[in-house]
C-alpha cells in the first residue's frame, strides 16, 4: 500500500460539523490523504433518500483546521454521488461513512443515512465502510469505533478492496476498544409508539417514540456482539431478492 | 376468505392525490375495505426515511370520495408506521403500496419510498406488496399494473398473506396486461451526472439527471421481463447481511 497514493472519502449523516466525522478523518489520515464531503446540517434516519427537486449546493471548506472538503445541502446519498459525478478530481480509494453517534444495527441499518451514503458508494464501484458508535452523546468516547475503524480500514486496504457489491458496516461500543468480530444483522423491529399531543391551536400532532425490541435470539448477531461489549463487522449487500422464497413461489402461477 | 372482514391499508409516495393510488384503492376495493393513509405530497426518492425531528399530523380526509383515509405530513414508511402505532383502530390484514408512477426496479428498489412503506410494513409484522408502474406521466394507463396488482393481492389473501420478512415488489409496464412473471433483482446503477449551473447571484448549484445502467444480462431479472412487456413479481427481504461472504470474511482475524 502507498499511502501517498491513497485518497480516503469521508462522508456521515451526522453533518460535516460532528464529532464523529472529525475522529473518522483522522483515522482516515493515518492511511493517505483525506476529502470530507459531508451534509452541512444533522440528516439522520434520512435511509437511502436522493434530492431530486432542489439544487444541491458544495461549500468548500476545511474540516477540523485539517481536511479539505465540501459542506453539502443534501443527504449522506447525495453527497457520495455528487463528490463522485463532480466534486472531487480524482476517484477515492476507499469511502468512510461515519462515526455515527449512535447504532446502525440490526433493524437501524433500513433507516440509516450513516449505512446508505457508505451503500451509495458501493452501487457506484467503490469500496466503502460505515462506522457507528453505540453512543449518542457529542462528548463519547469514540476510541473503541476509531480503533475498531482502523482495523477494518487496514483489512479493506490491504486486500486492494472490497469485492463489488458488499459494504462493510461497523458498530461499536462507547468507550475503550474490547474487540471486532464478524457478525450478522441481528433481526429486530421497533415497536411503534407515537405520542399523542394537542398544539396550541388544539390541533392534534403526533411525535415518534419507539421502542428498540430484538426478536433475535442467536448469539452471532451485531447487537448480541455489541452487547457483550466488543465491535462488530457485517458485510451487506443491497441485492434484496429473497432467492430462497423466490425458488418456492417461482414454481407458482400467478 | 371473507371480504367483509378484510381491510386493506393503502399507501404510497406519489401523495394521498395521485391518480395511482386511486386505482390501486379500487383494486383493493375488490377484495375488502381500504382505508388510506398515504404523505400529503409528492415524496419520490425519499428511501426507507423516517421522520424524528418534526411532529407528524395526520389529516382525516375521503379518497376519490369513496375511500376513508389520512394524509399525513411524513413520508411513506411514516404513515405506515402511524397507522400501525395510531391512526387505525383494527390490525389491516394487508398493506399495499403505490400504484407508483415510475418503475421501482433494479437498483430504483433501494430509492423507492413506495418500496420501502411496503418493507416498514414487513417489518411490523404484515404482508405488504409494492406496485409500480414504469410510466411516469399521471394520465398513464394503470389498466395492466391493476390487473397485477390483483393478481398479486389474490395469490397473497389465498395464502393467508406472507411468511414473515418478505415483502412483494411488482412492476408493470404501461397499458394492457400482457402477463406477470417471478423475478429477481436486476444488477443496476446510476451513472452520476450532475449538471453544473450558476444561479443569478453567480454561485454554482448542481441538479441531478442520472443515466440508469443496467449491468446485468440475465433473462430472469425483473428489468429484462419488464422490457419485453410483461409485469414482475420480487420477492425482496429486508436482512441485507451478505452471508456467503460473512462465511469467507469470517474466518479472517481483523
């Protein structure tokens, strides 16, 4: 690996402002040199959402003194797209998505901006790799995910990349590194609770609060892992066909 | 099956007034009571977004003066999920969604907000199926997406709905029915482009306008079986592990 050579995309959902961007670039650094291009505002649970009706605008900017990089009016998707259709010169090595304050497993990976920007990169050939943090808070201690970040950076770089189609996505825990493992994507759903509430007006409105509940009981899951305090690795792929089921009713007429 | 006790819950990402979802409440009609809940406007392109940080408002309205139903200020997987958590006061027994104006083939899956308020129905539990039209145009003819829509919806209730973490995707083209077919996902992309513009006050602004690739050659993907005329069928699941590739990564040490 040159690292003179090597050019590390680094995009999040948090907001080219976050924390967590700025201790993802910094691991990036350790590896080559390293574009930010990120949302310039919080666009969390946006999924897999494109801008279509608006322009999309890219300030550049640099990121913690350090970075270079282009702050976007658009989602973690478009910013992969437009970094790689005009932004940036010359084609990353390598996509990092993240540190998201907060889990992108099990179930969160469907909504998550974090997982879709690193999945947008995949569909367009690069290798890519999302990374979260169990925590929410601004202040986490992010050492367990930059550390679980650069083992996984190494591991990408060292093969020469991802095979087509797959995406690494990455989770840890808050606080110091215990361990990665390989996992799976643990089968969960949230229960659906909205509060109901009545404005000023007396006109009523409801607020989302659901709760997190793992219908999983296997030992080899993302939360089950991370659960147990270490970080996990599970390779996702955005071919949705269910093959299996596809082969059962495709003997079905219709 | 008894169509007085079947109720229906319809959505969509084209709004609660687009001419889709009208004929898609119709088809539904055929087979029990509809209720609608679908965004109070247009929310292409959206992906499995969810909305956390404004409150929801759910308006009680009749859809092309027939069909109860609500429209809400969220997008597609919203108003599935405050249906579930809210809105209805019995359990639909099926959830469809669209007629959408457009394909939600191929790579468009993963873009689709009609696709994923059809997954955010899986995912709490219900059988749901996703119907689109490859024609954009509101005029279009919706004549053979109804009828595979009907058929879909059949083959469904007959079943006594889905298996659990499965969701049907269908596409149509436009026009009469020529014949619906099983099929998988095609292997598909956008090649970026994005225009380069100025706006009046002299700074630069990007707009969208992707060419689709499709890299996929087999006969048996739904894009080909769309091109020769015919409506598909995708089985599609929501686990986006990549299990044969956890099986070979995992035996590698990180």
């Amino acid at each position: 690996m040159n690292s003179e050579k090597t050019l590390i995309m680094v995009c999040n959902d948090d907001g080219i402002f976050s924390p967590g961007i700025k201790a993802l670039a910094k691991v990036a650094s350790e590896f080559g040199d390293v574009v930010v291009v990120a949302p310039d505002r919080q666009q969390s649970a946006v999924g897999h959402a494109i801008t279509m009706s608006v322009p999309l605008r890219a300030n550049a900017m640099t990121v913690a003194k350090k970075y270079k990089g282009f702050a976007v009016n658009g989602t973690p998707a478009d910013c992969v797209k437009l970094a790689h259709g005009n932004l940036l010169k010359k084609n990353p090595d390598l996509i990092l998505s993240g540190i998201n304050h907060g889990s992108n497993a099990g179930i969160n990976i469907l909504y998550s901006g974090t997982v879709s920007a690193a999945t947008e990169g995949t569909i367009l050939g690069y290798s890519a790799i999302a990374i979260s943090c169990t925590a929410y808070p601004e202040e986490a201690d992010l050492t367990g995910a930059m550390e679980a970040a650069r083992r996984v950076v190494k591991f990408v770089l060292d093969r020469g990349g991802l095979p087509r189609g797959v995406t690494l996505n990455v989770n840890a825990p808050e606080g110091e590194f215990k361990g990665i493992e390989w996992s799976r994507m643990a089968d969960s759903r949230y229960v659906e609770e909205y509060e109901d509430r009545v404005d000023p007006f007396n006109r009523a409105y409801y607020w989302l609060t659901g709760q997190f509940e793992l219908l999983d009981d296997g030992n080899d899951s993302d939360i089950h892992i991370l659960n147990e305090g270490k970080a996990t690795v599970t390779p996702i792929q955005y071919d949705l066909t269910d093959y299996s089921l596809l082969k059962e009713f495709g003997e079905e007429g219709l």
